[in-house]
C-alpha cells in the first residue's frame, strides 16, 4: 500500500472526499454525533447524510484526525481513509 498522510485540514479533507465523489455520512441510530463516515457510491442503509458543517463539528468536537491514502500502489486515486485520535496522531 502507498503511504498514508494526516490532517485536521478541513478544506483539505472535504476536497479529498469530493474529488472521490464521496459524502459525509454517520453510522445511523448512533448517539448524536454518530461515528464518521465517508459515503463512497451507492447510499448504505447504515449511513445517514450529513453537511459538512455538522461533520467538521463532529470532527472537532471529537478531536479526531484524517488519515487518508492519495493514490494505491498501482497510481489510482485511493479511498482508504479513516478517523484517528489527534493525540495518537
């Protein structure tokens, strides 16, 4: 797999997920922030949209950061990506 970077950017995150046509999202019938998501394609039943500002509230609120892969070994456009504690980080 090719490197993953960090980032609490939220103009970078949300460019990141747009450009791979993905959606702010959460786990569903969770508390009330939920647990993040990125929605990739077809809307899972699991996952509830959310705007962004709600997202990067979560986000902050949480102290989470954005652990994100550019590109796969084979040079496509990545989606893996994933939240992580800002103090592990």
């Amino acid at each position: 797999m090719s490197s993953t970077q960090s980032t609490t950017d939220h103009k970078l995150i949300r460019k990141w997920v747009e450009a791979r046509d993905g959606r702010p999202s959460k786990v569903a019938g969770r508390d009330e922030g939920g647990i993040l998501r990125i929605d990739f394609g077809e809307r899972e039943e699991t996952l509830e949209k959310m705007s962004w500002d709600d997202f990067f509230e979560v986000f902050d609120d949480r102290q989470l950061a954005f652990l994100y892969q550019e590109k796969t070994e084979d040079g496509k456009p990545s989606r893996f990506n994933k939240f992580v504690s800002r103090k592990d980080n």
